[in-house]
C-alpha cells in the first residue's frame, strides 16, 4: 500500500498553470523563486541539474545567456536550451539583488553561499507553489518542470526528434514512453501529412 503517495509518472503543467505561479510569484517579490521556476521550465532539466546550476552555467558575465550548454548528471551528456525572455529578466533580477558572482551556485540552500539548493528543498517549494495556485501538490513534483516544455513543444509540432535533443534522451523509444505517447497519437499525426 502507498499511504496516499501517487505512483507513476507526475505530469506536466498546463500553460494555465504556468502563467498562474508565475504571475502569484511575480506579485509576491519571490525574485528567486521566480528565476528558479522560470529555469526549470526552459531548460527541461532534472531536478538534479537545476539545483546544482552555477552562475557560470546561465549568466557568466552577470546577465543570463541566450543559450546555455549543462552536462547532464545522470547521463553525463550536453544539453543545450534556450531561455526565454522572461527567464532571463528573471535570473537577471536575481543574480543582480543577490550579488551572484562566477563560481557561485545560483540557488542556495540553508548550507550557505558554497552549497547549492537540494533536491529536496527545490521539491518543497515547487509544493508551496502548486498549491498556493490552487492544485494538488501530490499530483505534480519537480519532474513536472521538466516534462511541461517538452510535452507543449511535442504537442504543437508532433516532432519527436526534436524533444529527443532537448531532454537529451539517447533513445527515441524513452522519448516516447516519457512523453506518454500512445499509438492513436503517432497515428493522428501520420494522418495530417500528406505525401
């Protein structure tokens, strides 16, 4: 039995959803908050790897980067992303009122200046988050963050080699399977090109 723990994949955000925290973030001040939601979601990276993102990796010269290029822990592979407008007037934001210079981890923890955020703490306040929107922090976790981009980019294009390279994935067949695609969408998406 799972005393009340949901098992399985947890699923990605709606765009409602997105604009909801970011925009209760936004009005509350949380300037790291909002950098740290805002990143999770562009770069579609684990847990992990968002926690132990250094100022080098997003904003090397003080200002956040167009694009950035994160080994990947679990892998040990490069993946590239693009931040967004947004996210880079919000890791801007940050690293200005925190004093954030090269060789600091971008988000801290309790541990101090020299010690990055932890998974766990990043999980709590993705809970906080979800739920001062109004849904059910059991239902969504930090891999939430990583799935929205990807599932929203599948869905408007349907191209799966392209979601492949951004989650950094080796195999297709994970992409698949992450993505949650069944055959009736492979099929839907055959069926609106025409040769």
């Amino acid at each position: 039995m799972s005393l009340g723990k949901i098992i399985g994949p947890k699923p990605p955000l709606r765009p409602k959803h997105v604009w909801s925290i970011r925009t209760k973030l936004q009005v509350e001040g949380r300037v790291r908050d909002l950098a740290l939601f805002n990143l999770a979601i562009d770069s579609k990276l684990r847990g992990c790897d968002v926690v132990a993102l250094k100022v080098d990796d997003i904003a090397p010269s003080g200002y956040a980067v167009d694009r950035a290029i994160v080994r990947q822990r679990k892998t040990g592979r490069p993946v590239k992303f693009e931040l967004t407008e947004a996210t880079r007037q919000a890791v801007d934001d940050y690293v200005k009122a925190t004093g954030k210079k090269r060789g600091d981890y971008l988000f801290t923890g309790r541990g101090g200046l020299n010690r990055s955020l932890t998974t766990r703490q990043y999980a709590r306040l993705l809970a906080e988050w979800i739920a001062n929107v109004g849904l059910d922090p059991h239902l969504f976790g930090t891999h939430s963050l990583r799935r929205t981009r990807a599932t929203l980019i599948y869905r408007r294009t349907g191209n799966l080699r392209a979601v492949q390279l951004l989650l950094g994935h080796t195999k297709i067949e994970s992409t698949v399977r992450y993505l949650g695609i069944e055959v009736d969408d492979a099929l839907a998406i055959a069926e609106q090109v025409d040769v």
